[in-house]
C-alpha cells in the first residue's frame, strides 16, 4: 500500500471515530451497537472494531455487553482545554476590531473580590481621553459599569453586604451611594442586559459595558467602552453586545450571538 493511500486510510478512520463519538453525544442513555451503526451508518463490524479503540483508550466506556456511552477521558480532556482558554487571549483581536470601529477605549476587566480589575485595554491617543486607571488598575464595583455586571448577578442578602463592606463611598457627584439607589440601577441592569457608568467614576467619563460568560453561563469578564462623556453613543451598544457574545462563545457559551448593528465600516 502506497503511502497517500495509507494517508487516506487514517483519515477514514478518524472520521469514523469522529462520527460515532457525535452519534454517541447525541444520547444521554447508553446507546446499542446496533443503533450506533445505524445513525452513523457504519457496518456493524466496522462499528465494533472502532469503538473497542476507543474503549481501549478510555474515550468511550462500554457499559454492558453491546452497550457504549462517551468516556471519562473526554471530560479529562474537556477540563483541561476549559483550563487552558484564556480570556484575554480570547478577547484581545475582538477588541481591537471594537476600538477601530467607534475609536473609543475598550477595556477588558475581572471581578476580584470588591474590586474590578483591569486586564487588558484596546486605545488610541486619537480617543480623546487620557487613560487614567492602567491595566491592573482596580475600581470599586459600584463605581463601574462592569462592576455593576456582577453586582446585579448577586443575591439580595450579598449585595447588602457588599454595600456594608464598602460603604459605598463614592469618587464624584454622580456616585450611587445609597443602597437603594443602586438596587435600582441593578434592576435596570438586569433588564437591558448591559450597564453603565454616567460619569460615576470619573467626571467626563461615560462607560457602557456588557458580560462574557463561560461555558457555563457563569459571568467571567466584562467588555466596555470609555469614551468622553460628550461623545459616547448609543449605536456603539450593540456592536459592544456582539463583541462580548463573540468572546462567550469563543468560550464555549452556547447563547445566540446577536448581529452587529452594520452601522459601522472598518
């Protein structure tokens, strides 16, 4: 047999693999051969030889006699690549391509305890505003409009507490520092699906900002736009929604991605 022709013969197989790994998903129960074989199509024989390979090495497990589901391996495998993603390393092209569209900052930050954190940032000195918090710069959460992302995912009892901790002291005039004032903002939060901050960090500041989730619909990060309080617009929304879908789902978050609005051209 002529190397090309053993070439072809392992991505045969590999694709057999492949399909019946995919008909095996598609069950929560153990699957027969038999039905195996059928949705794959598959002789029967064929069927067995592979997944006794794949039993072998663990990506299949064979319940009883005749009956196969998805191995432990693949969720060994599955938790390591979970580990692996990054988000910055997800978000970084995608932000860039936001920063060019609207010209503004865009910041990439984390929750760390009653802070936000800073992570990573896409800018130029044409945005007009001078960039005062660093990457691994910190701000409170009530003061910004990621940190209102995680708030507004806290439960009553936990957002009391964080406003005794914190005693939500406030940087300018427009700062919520009452609780009531920022349960408020949290409904609003919560019903929109992304948050602001109106010149609550920093005067002449606006910043929107919407959630990237994991695969397990876990709030991880936060994607917003700074920009001088004069010159932040509305339409700038949806293409910041549609960017932080794109990093969820580069993530394994498995929600429906909304289009950009078209209003913008590279």
């Amino acid at each position: 047999m002529s190397e090309e022709s053993v070439g072809r013969t392992s991505i045969q197989v590999i694709e057999r693999m492949m399909q019946l790994l995919d008909a095996l998903a598609e069950h929560q129960d153990p699957v027969a051969l038999k039905d195996l074989a059928r949705d794959t199509k598959l002789h029967p024989s064929t069927a067995h030889r592979i997944l006794n390979d794949l039993v072998a090495c663990r990506l299949v497990d064979r319940t009883d006699p005749g009956l196969y589901r998805l191995g432990m391996r693949l969720l060994e495998l599955g938790n390591l690549v979970k580990a692996r993603l990054n988000v910055r390393d997800a978000a970084l092209e995608l932000m860039r391509k936001l920063h060019r569209l609207t010209g503004q900052t865009v910041n990439l930050s984390v929750r760390q305890g009653d802070e936000i954190v800073y992570v990573d940032r896409a800018y130029s000195e044409r945005s007009g505003m001078q960039v005062v918090r660093a990457i691994g710069g910190r701000a409170p959460l009530h003061l910004t409009s990621t940190g209102k992302l995680f708030l507004a995912s806290e439960s009553p009892e936990n957002l009391k507490l964080y406003a005794e901790r914190t005693t939500l002291r406030g940087t300018t005039l427009n700062s919520l520092t009452t609780l009531e004032k920022l349960e408020k903002e949290l409904l609003l939060v919560r019903t929109e699906g992304f948050a602001r901050d109106n010149e609550e960090l920093e005067m002449g500041v606006r910043c929107m900002a919407a959630g990237i989730y994991d695969d397990s619909s876990k709030l991880i990060a936060g994607l917003s736009i700074s920009a001088p309080a004069d010159r932040i617009q509305e339409d700038w929304l949806q293409e910041l929604m549609h960017t932080a879908q794109r990093i969820s789902a580069s993530l394994g978050w498995q929600g429906r991605v909304i289009p950009p609005s078209g209003r913008f051209r590279l």
